[in-house]
C-alpha cells in the first residue's frame, strides 16, 4: 500500500490510520534515511493509538514509552546499535510480551530481528513530500485515509 504526502501533517495523518487499527504485539519495521519523516510517522501513530503524550525521537535513550494509549507504543531507534545482538541485549523480548506496538527505526540494524514485521518506507520525494509504503501484515488491508 502506497501513500503520498506533501507535509509533515500529512504523513502524520497516514500514521494516525494506521494506530487506529494496529493490533497488540504489531512490530513496525521503518526503513527510509535521516531526515525521511519516521518520527513524524511516529507522532501520528501514537495519536492513533490513543496517546497524548509528546513523542520525540529516541536517538540517545533507544527506546521511548508511551503508556497512555489504548495499547502501549515502544519506540526504538536502531541507529546506533551494531547488530541484534545489542537489541536483545536491551530486552527486546521483554517489550514484545508486553503487547505493545513497537515501532522501530533503522530497521536494518536488527534485521534478523524483525521477523513477522509490518515494513513501513518512507521516501523523501521533495522538500516536504514523502512516499511512505506500508508491507505486512493482515492488518493493512483495512488501512484508509
């Protein structure tokens, strides 16, 4: 499934749809480079999770929490781990029995670890423009804007 958007409240509003309808226990595997509108993403999933908590990048702390929703949000970022090895070695198994949604950043760092994921691309096509492609899952059959 593809989406285009032309500002970061659009790509917001593509992440709020796909919240209102993610299962417990979803995986969200992101893929796109810096600057691509994956935290933007996020900040529109957790809004439609239910959040109304602030959502910010976790490029230093790896994980945020966001326990407010109608089920909880993990939020990683990858970018600064070497492999999954490290992920496990933070207890990644520990948030996935939780049954949250865990969405997670740079991906491609813990490949291996994403088994059974949702694979969201977010592509920058122009200044504010994105294509985002959301793969996987049951679940995005009933995604709509």
């Amino acid at each position: 499934m593809e989406f285009l958007t032309n500002s970061p409240a659009q790509t917001e509003a593509v992440g709020a749809a796909l919240g209102k309808i993610l299962p417990p226990g979803t995986i969200l595997a992101y893929r796109g480079d810096l600057g691509a509108g994956k935290t933007a993403f996020t900040r529109g999933l957790a809004r439609g999770l239910g959040c109304d908590e602030i959502v910010t990048s976790p490029t230093y702390t790896i994980v945020n929490e966001y326990l407010t929703g109608r089920i909880p949000l993990f939020h990683f970022d990858m970018y600064r781990l070497a492999s999954s090895d490290d992920l496990w070695d933070i207890g990644w198994e520990d948030y996935l029995e939780r049954g949250g949604v865990c969405a997670v950043e740079w991906s491609e760092n813990v490949d291996d670890a994403m088994e059974d994921a949702v694979w969201v691309t977010i592509e920058k096509t122009g200044e504010d423009s994105r294509r985002i492609t959301i793969e996987g899952g049951d679940t995005i059959a009933d995604l709509s804007l």
